[in-house]
C-alpha cells in the first residue's frame, strides 16, 4: 500500500501548470517512482516452486525438500531460486554439522561472472570462519573455484554432500567435482548456512524456518 501511496502521489506531481522545465522535472519523478514500485513487485514476486522431492541417482535414496528462496540482491537483481533437499528424517544439527546427506539447488535468472561468485563466496566464507578454519580448507576451496565457470540465465547446478564421498558440485546436470571431507563441508556450506550467511532470509527459508 505504501508503494501505491507513493505512486499516486507522485502522478499529483505531474500537471500541466508550470514551465517546461518544471514538468521535465515532475515527469521526470514519476518516471523514478515507477521504475521503484515495478522493482519493488517484482521482488515479492511469489518464489519458485521445487520439486518436493528428488532422487539421488548414485544411491537411489530420496531427500525432501526443506524449503525454497529467490535470493534478489538489493531488491533490484534476481539471481538465482534456491532449495534444500536432506534426508526426511535428518534433523537441522545433522545437515549443519553436515552428520546426513543434503543438497542445495540453484536456478540461476541471470549471467553471473565467475569472478562475482568467487569474490562472494570468499568474502562470506571469510566473514563465518575463523582463520584457522579457512586456512584448513583453503586448499580444497582452491579446487571447487576451478570447477565453477561462468552462469547463464536458466542454468542450474547442485553442491551435493554425501557422508563417506565429500561434496560434488554438479552444473547443470553433470557433476563437475567432488571435494573430500566432513569438516569441508561443514564449513564451506556456511556460504548459505552458517550464522552469517550470503542471507539471513535465504538461511531461514531453505532450513524450513520462520523469521
């Protein structure tokens, strides 16, 4: 409502008294209060749909869906839709401390650079781990950056972690490679997961919670 309330006012602005440059101006705030209101609606656009559930082919185990965001940077770029799939009887600890087999997808509605995703990923893993912790998975972050490329709009891809295999990236549909240990995964997924995620909303709906 206040978005409409902003929008009507701003056509009060816009009459045909005045000097041109006085309604150069005028149109010139609506065209900006339009711009604002179309942002702002197509950020609360309803999320994607995910299937509920999905079949890992290497075990033939199925893992449900825990829940689904559209992650929007700044309110202004969709970037991509995101899911967490984990086992149905796998507990919130168990897929943090990476104890059970989970997944995150992504459907991606932009190109995105592999230098953004990169830069992103370091900066948040950095913000989450101590230095000790980067340090002890530094090596393996360097492989898993080898293996992600360039995203297109309509791309998708997969980090995948199974307990006793490690945690396979996969880009649209063929894996890409996979990354040994627990103690990676439990801190690499920190991007999405840990206390100072890429988004604390995100965090929240892909876990199944309620903010």
């Amino acid at each position: 409502m206040k978005t409409l309330h902003a929008f009507r006012k701003g056509l009060s602005l816009f009459n045909f008294k005045g000097s041109k440059r006085l309604l150069k101006l005028r149109a010139t705030h609506v065209c900006t209060i339009l711009i604002a209101v179309g942002t702002i609606a197509s950020a609360r656009a309803p999320e994607p749909s995910f299937p509920a559930n999905i079949e890992l082919t290497s075990t033939k185990s199925t893992l449900t869906k825990l829940g689904e965001y559209r992650y929007v940077y700044r309110l202004l770029f969709k970037l991509y839709d995101v899911a967490l799939y984990a086992h149905p009887e796998a507990s919130y600890e168990e897929v943090l401390d990476a104890n059970t087999t989970y997944q995150l997808q992504f459907r991606y509605l932009r190109e995105i650079d592999k230098s953004i995703i990169l830069e992103s990923a370091d900066k948040i893993l950095r913000r989450n781990l101590s230095p000790a912790e980067f340090s002890q998975i530094s090596d393996r972050v360097d492989q898993i950056n080898e293996a992600y490329r360039t995203v297109l709009d309509g791309d998708r891809s997969s980090l995948t972690y199974q307990p006793g295999v490690g945690s396979t990236l996969a880009i649209n549909g063929s894996p890409a490679v996979t990354i040994e240990g627990t103690d990676f995964a439990r801190l690499y997924f920190k991007i999405w997961l840990g206390e100072q995620p890429i988004s604390s909303s995100l965090r929240a709906s892909v876990l199944g919670f309620t903010e």
